[in-house]
C-alpha cells in the first residue's frame, strides 16, 4: 500500500492547490510512482477524462504533474455550485442531481465508502498518495462527518502539513489558531507547518517562526515564496480573473459572467506574446476590444438574465454590429442563440430568447454530456477565417442540446470518444459558437486566432507561444524547484516514513 502525506490549509487559497502540485512534481523527479488525491471538491472548473467521467481541475493539475493520466477516483466527489446555496453532486464522474447545502450534509456521511475505496484502489498502484484537504479542517461547525479533511486524515491514517497565507496577512495566528481548535487526536497529526506566498527576506520571519515552533510544538517545514507560475487555478479566487491587458498588441475580453466556469479554457491564448486577456463584467470594459467571449457556466438561464440586466448584452450587441468578433463556448454559445428553454426544470425551469447572434435553440434534459472529443474546424467566415481547418481537442460538459437551423454552418466536426461525429456549434460572419472547452489548447490553435485578430487589426505577433503540452512541463519543473528549495524535504520524508 502506498505511503501518504496531506496538506490541509487554515483558509481557502492558502497554496493548498499549488503545494500538492509541487509535491507530485518532487516526488516524480525523486523516482516515486505518485498520484493526487482529494475527497471532495467544489469548483465549476471541471475536466472530463478519457472515459467520459467528470472531476476537478485540481487534481489533473496534480496528475499532470505527477506525470501520470488523470482518473475520477483521485476526485471521488465534486460539486459545481448552481446557487448560493446548492450544487450539483457529482460521485465518480457521474452527475447526481443538484442538492442544496443542508441536503448534501445530511446525506454526505453515506458517501464515505465512495471516498475510501477510491483512495484504496489508487493506494495499491502508486507509491505515495498525495491528499488534498478543502478549506480548513478547523470549521467546527462542518467537522461532523467531516471526509475531505481531518476525517479522511484519520480514515485513511494520514500525516498533515498544515499551509497558512502569509500574503493575507495574520498567518502566526491562523496557523496557531487553526492547531489549537483541533481536538488532541488531530493536533497530533499535523506534523509540520508551512508558511506560503511570502514576499522579501525570510529571515526577517526568523524569531517569529521559533515562538510559533514552540507555542504549537509543530517545526516549520519552511517558507515558500510568492510565485509567479503559469498553472491552471481551480475557482474564482485565481488571480487570472485580475489580468491587464493595457498595452496588448490584441486584447480579447472575456465576459466575467457570475457562474462562469471552465475559465482555463483561456490559458492558452494568454500565453500567446503580444495577446493581452482580460475579465470584464462592465459594459464600458468591452471597449476596445479585438475579440469578446462569451465561456462556460453553470447556469445559462441566470447568466444570461445578468447579461441583459447588466448592460453588458446590449453592449456586446452593439460591439458585434461594429465588427467585433463574438466566439461563446458551451454555456456562451447557448447564449448566442436564440432561446434558451429549460421545461424539465434541469436549472430552474423556464425559457428566455438569447442574444440572437447565431441561428440555434438550445433546450434543456436531464441528461448530461461528458465527453472527450476531437476535430477539425470548418471552413470559417469573418474575422476568424484564419482557423479554417484547424484540428482541435477538448472535452464537453453540458445539459442542453442545441439545434441549428439547416442552413445554418458548423463551427466544427467533431468525433468524439464513442466514435460519434458531430457537426459542433455555429458560425455566421462574425458570430461563432461550440461546445468544446481547451478548443484553443491543440498546437497552433492559440496562436492562429491571436494572428487571425492581428492581422484583421494591422499589428504584427513576432513570436510564437510555446506549445501548450511543453509550457505545462516547464511550470511544473519551475514550481517544484522553487518550492523544492523552501521547504526541507528531509523532514517530508521522514513524515512520510513515520519517523517525524
């Protein structure tokens, strides 16, 4: 059976994320067949495997890094948010329904055996098992029936590295609070502390660190500076949704819409030199844009009620009629039809007319499709014409099914994982839809749209980006050298080995 470590965090986005990451990496390097693990996820940024099943961001990251496929049973449980208050459960890949809070709680503790025959099935292929917790295991009021943190640390009989934010400010009291609002039990397996996204000169941090080491009895694992790495996020907290693209040679708005998912779909034509992308959520933040997309949600019907209240559809309206190019992507193409109707109350019932920029109505069933797929684009007009024949990959997640008129054109054709071909989305001049998330991550995708835009506009993209597989690669090493030489690696071996 594998050996285990688990980092749990005082907060959310304490690094808990980029840590495991980091560790999957080392280890790798180190020789170990390692895989990622965690219990239960929340996150609208989701990914479907080779077998059609649906897990979180997070732990593809984490097996990218390891090197190694992804696969359902390193996220047993995932919840994509549809309200304030409720989710869709997914277990194993498979959607089962959406719950609100106080129902998902009252049923969760039935869930257990899904999660410990998960981890005990990956623990018999790899060597070392590294776990993920979510939030912070010191939210007594959820620690009943916990299984994403101290309970599965206990299930599972898990050391813990425990992650506070220095960036946030107030870590030597998170991290001390955190400890010592655990029961005796859980205190006794945290086995050591790590300070993460520190900006300047470490031993400044020196006396401060020796009175936490004694007031918790817990060693500092080590300090882990603030950096900047180029790796996929898991939710709405990722800096991405922060970028500038003042001074961009092409500048492409993606619409912040509240539920909006699968933002990852974008990484790659933000590598792209020259290419500047950014979040709007203002109507006046579309200006001046070469290029506005419309991504993923979890709740078109929502979304799209947003768009009309916010101004911004009126504006991407008025951009569209100006000669700006509009691409929606799953939930964004939905929107780019004309209805949206939801009769089997899949998100809440109803129906609304769409923006009306490609011939299609899409309707909503119960039925989810979760795919992998691959292609080639069609033959395009307008402003992305230079995409013509471009061959993609990516994966589809969606519950509606949309119908496009018969003369209308396919974005692309598609042959997905059962061997079915598709003709995929829409496209009228300037207007164009599909359902395919990492359309842009296939070599020359990225840089065929950037170059598209720039040549429509007069500017010129000197470089090309490195391939998306190959950028991945480098992030990964970058990051595991950096926190490769903050922490003391010594002291995570003996932990791993029992003897710390």
């Amino acid at each position: 059976m594998a050996r285990c470590i688990m980092v749990q965090g005082t907060c959310s986005n304490a690094g808990k994320s980029l840590i495991c990451t980091a560790l999957c990496r080392i280890f790798r390097q180190d020789g170990w067949r390692v895989a990622p693990f965690k219990a239960q996820n929340m996150a609208l940024n989701s990914f479907i495997t080779a077998d059609g099943s649906e897990m979180g961001r997070a732990q593809v990251v984490q097996a990218e890094a390891a090197g190694i496929v992804p696969d359902v049973r390193m996220n047993p449980i995932l919840l994509k948010p549809t309200s304030d208050v409720g989710s869709q459960v997914i277990v194993l890949g498979q959607a089962r329904g959406n719950r609100t809070a106080r129902e998902y709680w009252g049923d969760k503790k039935a869930l257990m055996p899904v999660v410990k025959q998960a981890y005990d099935s990956l623990a018999v292929e790899y060597d070392i098992i590294v776990i993920e917790g979510a939030g912070s295991p010191a939210e007594i009021n959820l620690k009943k029936d916990d299984i994403v943190n101290m309970g599965l640390a206990k299930l599972v009989d898990a050391p813990v590295l425990l992650v506070g934010d220095i960036d946030r400010g107030g870590v030597f009291a998170s991290l001390y609070g955190t400890v010592k609002l655990l029961e005796p039990d859980e205190q006794a397996r945290i086995r050591a502390l790590i300070i993460n996204k520190f900006r300047g000169d470490v031993e400044i941090l020196r006396s401060g660190l020796a009175q936490l080491e004694e007031l918790t009895s817990k060693p500092v694992a080590g300090v882990v500076p603030y950096g900047h790495f180029d790796i996929d996020d898991e939710d709405s907290l990722s800096e991405r949704l922060d970028g500038d693209a003042r001074g961009a040679a092409v500048r492409i708005a993606v619409v912040q819409l509240p539920r909006l998912s699968n933002f990852t779909d974008f990484s790659a034509l933000g590598r792209v030199p020259g290419v500047g992308v950014y979040y709007a959520d203002k109507p006046a933040q579309l200006d001046g844009a070469d290029c506005i997309i419309l991504p993923g949600t979890k709740a078109t019907l929502s979304d799209l009620k947003w768009l009309r209240e916010s101004g911004m559809e009126a504006q991407i309206l008025k951009q569209h009629a100006a000669g700006t190019p509009v691409l929606g992507i799953c939930g964004g193409f939905q929107m780019l039809g004309r209805t949206v109707s939801d009769p089997e109350n899949t998100e809440g019932g109803g129906a609304m007319r769409g923006l009306g920029l490609l011939p299609v109505d899409t309707v909503f069933h119960p039925h989810k499709t979760t795919t992998q797929a691959h292609g080639v684009v069609s033959s395009l007009s307008g402003a992305l014409e230079g995409l013509s024949g471009a061959a993609v990959k990516g994966y589809e997640i969606h519950m509606g099914e949309t119908a496009r008129d018969a003369d209308a054109l396919p974005f692309a054709v598609l042959i997905r994982a059962d061997g079915t071909e598709v003709a995929d989305g829409c496209q009228v001049e300037n207007a164009y839809g599909t359902y395919l998330h990492g359309v842009f991550d296939a070599p020359g995708v990225a840089s065929g749209l950037a170059q598209a835009l720039a040549v429509r506009k007069g500017v010129t993209l000197n470089e090309t980006a490195l391939g998306t597989a190959g950028y991945k690669e480098r992030e990964y090493d970058r990051l595991a050298d950096a926190v490769r030489q903050a922490l003391d690696m010594n002291l995570i071996y003996r932990i791993l080995e029992g003897k710390a």
